[in-house]
C-alpha cells in the first residue's frame, strides 16, 4: 500500500484532520490504484473526479466513526470544511 497516506484519525493525529490531509490522502491513493503521478491531459478529468470523490468518501467515513476514549467526533472540522467550500454538508 502507499506509505505515504497516514492514518486520520484519533489518536493517530495530534489534531482532527483537515480537508487538506484527505485530500492529500485522497491523491496518494488515485496515483498509486492509476499508476500515474500526474495524468496525461485526456485523463485529467477522471483522475481529479476521483480524488473529490474519495476525499469526500474520508470526510464522511471520519463523520462516522466513533473513537472510544474520544472526547469528541469529527463531525464539526468536517463540517467546518463542508462550510469551507461552499457545500450544504447534508
């Protein structure tokens, strides 16, 4: 697997994880499932698409998790980061 996609959540993280960290999580794992560091211009599409889509597959798998010992969820940074660009969050 990618070595270099860290784990997110509690208490793997110091701090919640930010839209910045799936994102970044989300990259790693289309370029190691494609192959392609960066895509030629005809893919450049499908392989953006995919990262959107599995950073927003992270943010609502992290919403729902529940961390035992954990003072509180996910829910408000992704929330916070749903906000961020302008989605609806729900």
């Amino acid at each position: 697997m990618c070595r270099s996609i860290k784990t997110l959540r509690p208490p793997a993280l110091p701090e919640e994880a930010t839209e910045e960290d799936m994102r970044a999580a989300a990259l790693q794992y289309v370029r190691k499932v494609s192959g392609f560091r960066a895509p030629a211009a005809h893919n450049r599409e499908v392989f953006d698409r995919a990262v959107d889509e599995i950073t927003a597959a992270t943010m609502k798998l992290l919403d729902g998790l529940e961390i035992r010992g954990s003072a509180r969820g996910h829910a408000a940074p992704a929330a916070a980061a749903t906000a961020a660009r302008g989605g609806s969050g729900g």
